[in-house]
C-alpha cells in the first residue's frame, strides 16, 4: 500500500477501529528503510485527519457527556489546566505508545473547545516524534522494535509521568519564589 497506506491505515486508527499502528509501521519501515520518513510523515497526517471524528464527537455534545460524570467544579478546572497548555496536552499523549488514552484526549480537545488548526498541527507534532522514534528503533534493532515498545509501554508511561511530576514541580516551585519575591 506504500506511503498511502501509511496515511489510511492511521486515519482508521485514529477515527474509528483501533489498530496495531506501531507494529504495521514497524514493519513498513523494515521493508522500505530509505522511506521511513515518508510513512512517518503520511501516518502523522492520517491520524491527525482521523482525529477530527472523535474532536468532533466531543464538540459536538462532549459537555454534556462530561458533566454527567464529574461536578461542575471539576470540569471547570480540567478546562483551565487544559486551555492554559492545550497544545501540550494533546502533543503528549500522541507521542505516547498504548496504553495511553488517547482520544479521550482527543474527546476532551474537542469538549473544551481547541481550535482545529491548533489541534491537528499538536497531533501532527506528537506522532510525528513517536513514529520517527518507533523508526529508529526500528532501523537500529530490526522489527521486533514495536513489541519492546508495547511491552514495556507502561514503564516508559512512568518514566514519562515521573518527568513530568518533577518538571511540574520545578515549575511550580520557581513560580512561587518569583511571586514571594514580587511582593
């Protein structure tokens, strides 16, 4: 199917049916090593374009499927901590290898209102750096590269988390002594 496929298998992955994206890209990038970059490229665009149906979904009436499940408290916070770093919060979970959940990522872009443009170019970003790295790995220790990832997703979920914690904290922690200082 070459680079096409690439791009179509990801839209059915990112809209609809969930599919083993990482293993069959593992396997595209084996058998066509000098084009790798080309099925990273169409597949980041597929499931870009495939995320529309779920945004969409959440758009469209995600709200009230929310709010029937957290208090209206709680949503307002999730949308502040999603609208000051939206970008960011759905870039990340498009790098991230299953089992991250990632459209109700994608459904929560769409609930709290992020721009299209914005919204497809962080999903573009985002796996556009997980395959180029899938790639790699690909490249450097053959094809059974997708299964080490998916094996041991939930360790680098950690990992990944732990970072996070930490550079929050940092963050948190400069922005504190920046506003004692102001005062």
């Amino acid at each position: 199917m070459g680079f096409w496929g690439a791009g179509a298998v990801a839209l059915l992955d990112s809209s609809t049916i969930p599919v083993p994206m990482d293993v069959i890209l593992a396997a595209w990038v084996w058998n066509d090593k000098s084009h790798f970059w080309a099925y990273c490229l169409m597949a980041a665009a597929g499931s870009a374009v495939g995320g529309l149906l779920p945004y969409g979904l959440g758009r469209a009436g995600g709200e009230l499927f929310l709010l029937k499940r957290v208090n209206r408290e709680r949503y307002d916070r999730m949308r502040t901590r999603f609208e000051n770093q939206e970008f960011l919060a759905m870039m990340i979970p498009s790098m991230l290898p299953p089992p991250t959940p990632w459209k109700a990522c994608v459904f929560a872009a769409g609930v709290f209102e992020m721009r299209v443009a914005p919204f497809m170019l962080a999903v573009f970003c985002g796996r556009m750096v997980r395959w180029l790295v899938l790639s790699l790995l690909v490249l450097k220790l053959g094809p059974g590269a997708a299964g080490l990832v998916q094996h041991h997703a939930l360790v680098l979920l950690a990992v990944v988390g732990g970072l996070a914690l930490v550079g929050f904290g940092w963050w948190w922690m400069r922005r504190k002594r920046t506003v004692v200082e102001q005062s």
